[in-house]
C-alpha cells in the first residue's frame, strides 16, 4: 500500500499532463515518464486530476488540496495497512460518489487521503474500482484501453488478489528466481521501470552476503523516524512462462512484507487485466 516509488524525484517534475476529452474516450492517453511512472487523468467528484496509475497502491489515494473540497470532510472509517517496505499506516477512508475515468463512471468507491503535496500529481488511482472491468495497459501506444470485446488470448498469467473487506485490492503473482526458486510477487506499476525487489530473507537461499552488496539507507517519506536499509546487487534472472529477464539489478528489503515485488513492464509491452478472473494476458 502507497508505494514508496511514487514520490521519487521523477514525478515531481511531472507537469500537470491534462487530456480534455478523456472521459470522452475509450482509450485512455498515458503520460509514461522516464522513470516508467503511468500518469493518467480521472475525474474524481466532478473535479479533474492527474494521478499515477498504481497496481501496487491498494486503494485510491487522494492528496492535499485535491480533497480539500471534497463533501465529506470526516470519517469514522479508517483503513490500517502496511507499506512495503512493513511500515504500519492507518488512514481515513471514505466513498467517492463518483469517479470518471476513460468514458466509464464508477460509485461508490472507496478512497484514502493524506496530507501531501506532490507538483502536479493529485493522488492514486488504484485496482479495486477496475474488479469488474477489464483493461489493457499499452507501453507502445501510451494507452489504456476498456476493450470492447472479453480478453483472451495464448499467453496467460495466473494471478493472486489480496484484499481488505473488499476495501483495497493489490495482485501478485509466481516468478522464478535464477531458475530454481518459485517466489510470489507483488505487481507493482507505481515501482516504475524495471524494479525488482526481493525480500532479505531469501540472500541466504540464493548464497548472497550482505557484506558484498551496497546498503543504501532511505527515510520514510510518511515518517522520518523510520530509516528503511535496501541492499543493492544483482542475480542471474526472473522468469515466467514466457519472459526472461537477465542479471537484473535488485534491492533486497530490510522488513519487506512480500517475498518480493517488481514492477509489471517487464512482462510485456501490452498486458491486459481481468482481475474478476485473476489473469493477466500478454498481447504483444
């Protein structure tokens, strides 16, 4: 829940990137930034925003000044979650009445807020209001697209739904690590590019010394107390059924409550979601 990815210094230089006919549209415009960050715009209240596109963020999340004006000032409902990283976080939660997003209107959904102002970045847009609806997500075309027609197609992924009373809803999945070991992800796109991370636990399954590998030490941007240790290295590869990556750079987490996470670019170029019956498709 709240990536921690999706404060990085890339996407505070991200301008307002603002589409007039969105909602109009089928096809939703993707700012994609260097970083592999999605962007995208949504109508939340009646009110326009920029939001990352986040399959690792767990619930929508609405910043600073965005919700200031929403009707709902107060609630009794909260959510208490934790970040990857193990950091426990309890937040208000409400109903938006009605969000906007590629020419489809979704009610009744549930959101968090947080006091944070990010340049040009309104909050995150999440997985649960998209259970019943399908999406493909296109790299090439910078799209995201509600197809017409049901997803189907050769090249499968199973994948896993984790819930909080239908509040929030994050996805994982099974890889390979260096041929041999089966781990469970989190899919993560608010990770950007090319993010892999992979529990400290398993260094000693995979013969790592923590000695060998760069520690990189970074504060919490939600509570500076906290001081997260990533370790930096490499390792043979992570695999699917149908994709290989070799000797990817990894961080191995202090804490991390997965036995990993990584980012979803890595699976393909065009990926479509059908979260109701947990598969995502590999169409390029």
């Amino acid at each position: 829940m709240f990536n921690q990815s999706f404060i990085k210094k890339s996407i505070l230089t991200a301008s307002v990137f603002l589409y007039s006919s969105v909602v109009l549209a089928q096809k939703a415009p993707l700012n994609i930034l260097p970083s592999g960050h999605l962007i995208v715009q949504a109508e939340v209240e009646g009110k326009n925003g920029n939001f990352i596109f986040d399959t690792g963020g767990g619930i929508n999340l609405f910043l600073g000044n965005f919700h200031k004006n929403f009707p709902q000032k107060e609630s009794y409902n909260f959510l208490t979650a934790f970040r990857a990283t193990g950091e426990k976080m309890t937040v208000p939660i409400f109903k938006s009445k009605e969000v906007i997003f590629n020419g489809k209107k979704f009610k009744d959904i549930w959101y968090a807020t947080h006091e944070m102002e990010i340049k040009g970045i309104d909050g995150l847009i999440s997985l649960p209001m998209f259970y019943d609806t399908e999406f493909i997500i296109d790299y090439t075309t910078k799209e995201i697209i509600f197809p017409k027609e049901k997803l189907n197609g050769s090249k499968v992924l199973d994948i896993q739904l984790s819930t909080n009373a239908d509040q929030s809803l994050d996805i994982s999945t099974y890889i390979l690590v260096n041929d041999i070991y089966k781990i469970n992800v989190l899919l993560d796109s608010g990770a950007g590019n090319d993010s892999f991370w992979l529990s400290e636990r398993l260094m000693g399954t995979l013969g790592i010394k923590k000695e060998n590998l760069q520690l990189i030490e970074k504060k919490s941007e939600f509570d500076p107390s906290i001081v997260n240790k990533f370790y930096k290295g490499s390792i043979s590869s992570v695999s699917n059924s149908f994709v290989k990556v070799e000797k990817p750079n990894v961080l191995f987490v202090e804490g991390l409550i997965y036995e990993g996470k990584t980012s979803i670019n890595w699976l393909g170029k065009k990926l479509g979601f059908n979260l109701k019956e947990k598969k995502i498709y590999i169409l390029d």
